[in-house]
C-alpha cells in the first residue's frame, strides 16, 4: 500500500474481510439472527485474519500517509465469508466454501457500523449481497463505489442492473430530491440531525431544513446563495454517517435475508448430462457472466454405429452400438469465454456442468492445443472446407468436410474414413502404413464432430464460433 501511494502516486482502497466484526458477531448475525444455523465458520480463519486493532492501525498510517501526498485512502466491505464446506455441491475435499449473497449482505453492514463508530471520516466502498432492492439504502449510506456480483449471476446478468437505477431514481422523486448528496441527507430521515452538527448559523439551518422538508430539496442552491457551498460535503458525510445505523438496523431486521427466504437449494431432477440433449431449459446461457454458453441447432439421428477395427492388412467395421440424438436444439460453450466460475452448473437442473459436458469449442488451434488434458473441440472454415479438430475422452480426432464434394475425412491419425457426410455413410476406409494390429476407429466420435460442427459452423444463427464467418 505505501508503494502505491508514494511510488505509483494512486488512491489506495484496501478490501477487508468480514471476519473483521469476530466470530462471536458473525455466528450471532448467522445462527440467531438471520437463521442460517447450517452454516459454521471455523475458529482458525478468524484468528488468521487480520484483527480490528491492525485494520484501525492500518487504516490510521495510510489515511495519514495519503493525506500527507494528496490522496485517499479508502476501504472495501468486504470480501466473501469463508465457511466450512458442508453441502454435497462442493468435493469434500475442500474444506471450506466462501459465502455471498444476502447473509453477507446484513453482515458487512454491520461491520460497516462498526467500523464507521470507530473510523468515521474514512470513506467506504461497499460490495456484499448488492441488489436492486438495496441498491438506495446502500446509495443513502454514502458508499462510493458500490459494486455487485452475486446478483449479477442469477437469471438475467448484467440485465438486472437498470433495475438498480430505476429503483434509485424512484425513490429520490418519492422524496423530491434531484442530487444524490440531497438524497442521502433526506433518505433516512436523518438530514436535520447531520445539519445541527455541520451548520453552526441557526438561520443558514433553518434555510436548509426549509428546502429539506420541501418537495424540491435544494440543498446545495440554499448553501451557494448564502455563499456557504464549502458546507455541502460535510452535511452529506454527517448525514451518512446518521443514517448508518438506522439503515443497519432495517436490513438486519429485514425477513428478506433470513435463511426461510432464501433457502432453496438449486433443483436437481437426477439425469446427467452429455454432448448431446438436455432438458433444454436454457438456464445455462443467461446466468453466464462472460455469455460463454450458447444455443446452436443440429439435426437429429438414431443410428446404429460401428467401429473401425484394423486387422490382417484390412479396415472393417464392427457393430458398437445405438447412437441417438433426440434434439435440434443443443447447447455448447465458449472454452475462451469460460473461467470455470461453475455458476452454469449451480443453475443447471441436470448433473455434470455444462461448461463440462456440454461441447466446449476453443477459439483457436493453438489454445485447443494447449490443453491436452481437456476434451473440445476447434472449427475453422475456408472456402467451402471446414476443418475440424476433436479430443473426446482424451483421443485426438480431425474430420475435414468438403461441403462442395460432401465428402469427409476422418482419421485419429491412424486409420481414416471417407464419408458421404450429408448422409453419414462410410465410403471407404484405410489405414496407414504401420498401424497396429487391432486399432479401432471410433465411428461414435465422427458423429459427435459430426453433428457439433454443423450445427455450430452453420451461419443461420450467429455464435461466438461461426462468428468469423458471418
Ligand atoms: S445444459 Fe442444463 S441449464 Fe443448459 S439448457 Fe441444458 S438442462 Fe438447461
Ligand atoms: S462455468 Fe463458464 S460457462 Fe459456466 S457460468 Fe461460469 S464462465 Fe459461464
């Protein structure tokens, strides 16, 4: 933090845990408050943390050193809560879980409370369990910047987020207020109360609390004309400071963040996913941050299939199965856009993840290349040939498509097929010289590639794979 605030000459936010309010706190607010008696925090991460009397020594040595540089030294509430992991979502392995949302919600506010009774004059990022219900208390609290995850991963995204804006705007006309320093100092009712501390002059007060019971509050106009626009800032700062803990208060007793309200476990019906088919509820693409899930068409197919097995200098098929896809409409992922948040998957009635199991097509041949260890797929076209690369439970496969001759090649590097592919016929099959005895090729994985392909190639209906070819 000093390099930042004496080498690079920045404003320094610092984001604080949680854990900063103490386990006792914590559990109270957790168990007997909000409900959420399942949830146990652990002893050890509250004592590795760092302790309120750092964070306010902390705080004080910064707040000075920025001072002295003309800059501002902030902090952020806060970070998750980390937990014990104690739900079947998670592997057992790991031992805990980090905890979002509502709970943490009323939590940081009430560390906010804390914090602010013994640091007043420190400004204050906010960032726990922000949504469009909140959105206004958490502007009347003075917090700049607000910031806002966990909601934005629920149906909706970044969709959800005008919500927040209009819900603001609702509430500063319901109080006749056009400037948010206005409605911070009206929003809880708390605006006179700041003013008897900030404004000495009785008649300059009784100026302002004219405007402020009006329905046009005009807080900094009153102030300018009496030539006192110096004043507005601190009415504003004290303001948030009264209105923090009647606005703590509120959310803590609020049903809206208790365990009932928000005690539904993602429905799971029992199936599990695969490449093809799905329930197609289509839950997966919207709550995707990074828009990495898309919906493409393919045609259906209920075939019987072989496999290609290479012995004594020949190539023949050998029955292997029933291959069906009963849908056109397939869903597959983005590997490039994917950062395995596994919010798809929470969402996602079946079992599996579809940002695993699902196709997942890389945006290159090297990033395809880059991870052996991973099944996907990457689709490039030219003229009228597209080339295809597979890795399907950890066996490389490259089907080219001459969409003029519709003809198919596809190999695993030893042994390769000549297909009709409109009609997914085999043409002719061959192996290369050395190939050993008993190799199979799988005709299973040309109609996995098959199917992908074509769907996702085809232009009709735009998504982050065909996008080049648009
Ligand atoms: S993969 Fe899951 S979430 Fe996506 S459409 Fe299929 S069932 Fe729904
Ligand atoms: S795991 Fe990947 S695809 Fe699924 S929501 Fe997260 S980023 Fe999106």
């Amino acid at each position: 933090m000093r390099f930042l605030l004496t080498e690079m000459d920045v404003h320094v936010t610092v984001k604080l845990n949680p854990t900063l309010l103490g386990r006792e706190a914590v559990d109270g607010l957790l168990h007997d408050v909000l409900g959420y008696d399942e949830v146990r925090t652990r002893p050890q991460d509250f004592a590795k943390d760092l302790q309120w009397e750092q964070a306010l020594e902390i705080t004080d040595r910064l707040s000075e050193l920025a001072r002295s540089r003309g800059r501002t030294f902030q902090v952020k509430f806060s970070n998750t809560l980390v937990v014990e992991n104690h739900r079947p979502f998670f592997p057992a392995s790991e031992a805990v879980m980090y905890l979002s949302g509502e709970p943490l919600h009323v939590i940081t506010l009430n560390l906010v409370e804390k914090y602010r009774r013994a640091r007043p004059e420190v400004p204050i990022s906010f960032s726990a369990g922000v949504d469009a219900r909140n959105y206004a208390d958490c502007t009347a609290l003075g917090f700049t910047p607000i910031t806002t995850c966990t909601d934005l991963l629920r149906p909706g995204g970044y969709g959800r987020l005008p919500r927040y804006a209009e819900n603001l705007e609702a509430r500063m006309r319901a109080l006749g207020v056009r400037r948010l320093g206005d409605y911070v100092v009206k929003a809880a009712g708390q605006g006179e109360a700041a003013m008897e501390r900030v404004i000495a002059d009785p008649a300059l007060r009784s100026s302002l609390v004219g405007s402020l019971r009006s329905e046009a509050v005009d807080l900094l106009g009153v102030l300018t004309g009496a030539g006192r626009a110096d004043l507005y800032g601190g009415i504003v700062r004290a303001a948030a400071l009264a209105n923090t803990p009647v606005l703590v208060e509120k959310a803590t007793r609020d049903p809206r963040y208790r365990a009932e309200a928000n005690r539904k476990p993602p429905r799971k019906i029992g199936s599990r996913l695969w490449l093809f088919d799905c329930i197609n509820c289509d839950k997966c693409v919207p709550v995707c941050p990074n828009d990495a899930n898309f919906v493409y068409e393919t045609t259906v197919l209920r075939r019987e299939y072989e496999v290609y097995r290479y012995e004594k200098g020949a190539v023949r098929p050998v029955p292997a199965g029933l291959f069906e896809v009963k849908k056109q409409h397939q869903i597959a992922n983005f590997q490039d856009f994917c950062n395995e948040c596994g919010n798809c998957d929470t969402f996602c009635p079946e079992d599996g993840g579809p940002y695993v199991e699902k196709p997942r097509f890389f945006g290159s041949l090297e990033a395809w290349k880059a991870w052996p260890a991973r099944d996907g797929f990457f689709a490039a076209r030219a003229d009228s040939i597209d080339a295809i690369w597979a890795r399907i439970r950890g066996v490389e496969y490259h089907l080219e498509v001459d969409r003029t001759l519709d003809r198919g090649l596809f190999t695993d590097g030893t042994l390769q097929l000549e297909v009709r592919h409109s009609e997914r016929r085999v043409v002719s099959a061959s192996a290369r010289e050395g190939a050993a005895e008993g190799r199979e090729l799988d005709f299973a994985a040309y109609l996995n590639m098959a199917l992908a392909v074509d769907g996702v190639l085809d232009t009709r209906r735009a998504n982050p794979v065909n996008a080049p070819y648009l």
